[in-house]
C-alpha cells in the first residue's frame, strides 16, 4: 500500500529543488510577459526539470511518477509563472516521456539528453481543427512511401511550446478508417530534419509565457525510424502519455493553490481587525479542506503509476478532480478577498491561467466519460 508520508529522500528533493526555484530560477521568470522565458529555460535544463522521469542513463533526473508529482508540486509552489511551469510539464509528460517509453535506443541516445537538460524544447501535435474532444478523428494523414517512411500532410491546433518548439510528437492517421483502432502512428519530428513550419503564438487568457499555436505538415517526408512504438500503435503512445500528463501534471496546480491559501492566511492576519469576517476565515478553511483532499488523491494515483499499474479511471480521476477545484477556488479566493486580491497579481493572474485547466490534457467530460466507463456506464 502506499504512504502518503514522503521519504527522507524525497523530502531532500523537494528541499533542494525549492532552494534552487527561490534562488535560481524564479529571478529568470516574469509571470506577466508574453514571451518564452529562454534563459529561465535553460537554467532549469541544468538540474534536468525538463527530464525528471527520464532514467540517468539517457541523461534525466531518473525519477518515478511519486517523485515527480512531488518535483512538480514544489515547482507550481516556488514559481509563480504558471505558464512556465505548464510549458516544462507539458515538454515533459506529452512529450520526452513517451520518446522514452516508445522510441528506439537509436532515438532516445539522440533526443533525450537535449530533451531532459534544455537544449531542446518539445511540444505535442494532436489536436486538430475539426476533431474536437474525439481526438483520434484526425484529418492529418500519415501515407507510407516505398521507401520505409511516410509522407505526413495536414496541421494541428492549440500545441503548447510548438512556437519555439525543436522537436514535435505528433500522430497522423496511417488508416483514417481505423482511427485508434490500429489506424494512427506516433511520430517524432526533428525542425532540423523535417519539414513542417508553427504559427504565430496565439493570444490567450492566461498561461502567457507557454506560447500555443498551429503546425503545418505540407508532404512532410519522415523516415521510417522516427516512428514512436509501431505503425499503427499510436492510440497506445498517445494513452500513455496521458496517463502520464493526467497523473503529474496537476501537481503544479496543486502547489499554486497552496502558494495562494498561504497568502490569503497571511493577507488576513496582517490586516487590521475587522476587515475581514469570520465568514472569509472560513471560505479559506473550506478551500484548504478540499486541496487537502485533491491533494492525497493525486499521491495515490501518481503513487500506483510509479508503481507500473496502469489506472486510467485513477489518472482521469486525479486530473479532474484537480483542474476543476483550481478554477473554482482562484475564482473563490478573488471574491472573498475583495480588493486586497489587487496587492499581490498572483490571485488574478492564477485565475486567468486556470481557465484552460478543464480543457487541456481532455476536457472534464472526457474524463466523466473514462470513469463513466470503467464503471460499465
């Protein structure tokens, strides 16, 4: 069974990772720009964040799914730039997690050193214009060629870091009339080596500095060995990472809502009696009371994913549970602060950025629908 109880070795990490937010990193990153932070970028890569589950060997931190859910609880906490911490999240879990788990060893010994230091910068190519929530009725098209490899035609809409990206996992449809069922392919696509051009970033409501826009692939060519797992399989490297973004991504949602609890706390307390009523004490009891609850959710799932026990309904229940208490409770902590929320940007700029929370990584409805359906509904 698992503990909830981190071990003297995890405790060290979370430790020396904040030492290193507070003192590093956070100097490197201005929550309110629109531009991706490079520098604060490559200043993470030197303690490997953007690899943290990615085994020592090809050159990440080597930690397993608890570990990480606690790594990036503790950079959603210490680093106010939530769209920062999207972006590594992102890089991480839809993207250099399945190159590790699904790429041959000639791929992994190639991308995942530059992908777990910084030097490259990876974004996810799924969703499509018309595909909606039904991600697999995909229009971009994956045709073989004699050769061995595939001539890739289509785009792809709302991929966060695909602006400044080096790297895509992108899916196409090898047998559109198959979809998921042995009919799309997992690819990774090298800018260097592949042709294919990104939009404009797109302005959005929050999450600023993780810029999100379109792919092109115009007969894009891609050689035969740039396939993640095998032609055909892409549904399975594509619910992998899932899991994967499901299970550790809200994590740093997790570690933000606790930042902006412990200022509230300490907002009211340093505010002249009377200000605030003892309804407000109790609103912020009620919203500790249900991340409290969020929060051992996701150790139990993060827990049974390092622990290799696949748990979709688990990863679906954590990343609801997760997004939908952050939207509801930045909201909540705006209203019940009244205007001293304006003293510190952080409430308002946590409440813009959380907006997408429901959305990305499968809406909530999405994720009804995986538990509706593990429970024969």
């Amino acid at each position: 069974m698992y503990s909830f109880a981190p071990s003297e070795k995890q405790q060290q990490l979370q430790i020396s990772l904040a030492e290193f937010i507070r003192q590093e990193l956070a100097p490197l990153l201005n929550p309110d720009a629109k531009t991706f932070p490079s520098e604060a970028w490559a200043k993470a890569g030197e303690q490997r964040l953007q690899g943290l589950a990615i085994p020592e060997t090809y050159g990440g931190c080597g930690l397993d799914a608890m570990d990480v859910f606690l790594a990036l609880e503790t950079l959603g906490y210490h680093s106010e730039d939530n769209g920062f911490n999207f972006a590594i999240s992102a890089h991480l879990l839809a993207c250099t997690v399945p190159v590790w788990l699904f790429g041959t060893e000639g791929l992994k010994a190639e991308y995942l050193p530059g992908l777990s230091n910084g030097a490259r910068i990876a974004a996810n190519a799924m969703t499509e214009p018309a595909s909606g929530s039904n991600a697999f009725r995909m229009q971009t098209t994956a045709l073989p060629l004699e050769s061995g490899g595939f001539m890739l035609h289509g785009n792809k809409c709302f991929s966060s870091n695909a602006p400044v990206a080096d790297v895509l996992v992108a899916y196409a449809a090898n047998d559109p009339e198959r979809a998921h069922m042995g009919g799309i392919t997992a690819f990774l696509i090298d800018r260097k080596k592949h042709s294919f051009s990104t939009g404009t970033p797109l302005e959005k409501a929050g999450l600023h500095t993780c810029p999100l826009g379109d792919v092109f692939f115009d007969r894009t060519q891609v050689e035969a060995h740039f396939v993640l797992g095998k032609m055909g399989r892409g549904a399975l490297v594509f619910n992998r990472s899932m899991e994967w973004e499901r299970s550790c991504l809200g994590a740093t949602h997790i570690g933000n809502m606790q930042r902006l609890l412990d200022k509230a706390a300490k907002l009211i307390k340093n505010t002249d009696a009377g200000a605030f009523g003892e309804a407000v004490r109790q609103e912020i009891a009620y919203w500790q009371a249900q991340l409290d609850a969020v929060r051992i959710n996701g150790y139990a799932q993060a827990w049974q994913l390092s622990q290799k026990k696949a748990n979709p309904r688990g990863a679906a229940s954590s990343k609801l549970l997760i997004s939908e208490l952050y939207k509801k409770m930045t909201v909540a902590l705006c209203n019940c602060l009244g205007e001293k929320q304006y003293l510190d940007g952080d409430f308002n700029r946590s409440q813009a950025d959380a907006l997408s929370s429901t959305i990305y990584s499968g809406t909530s409805e999405i994720q009804k629908q995986i538990i509706a359906q593990s429970i024969g509904l």
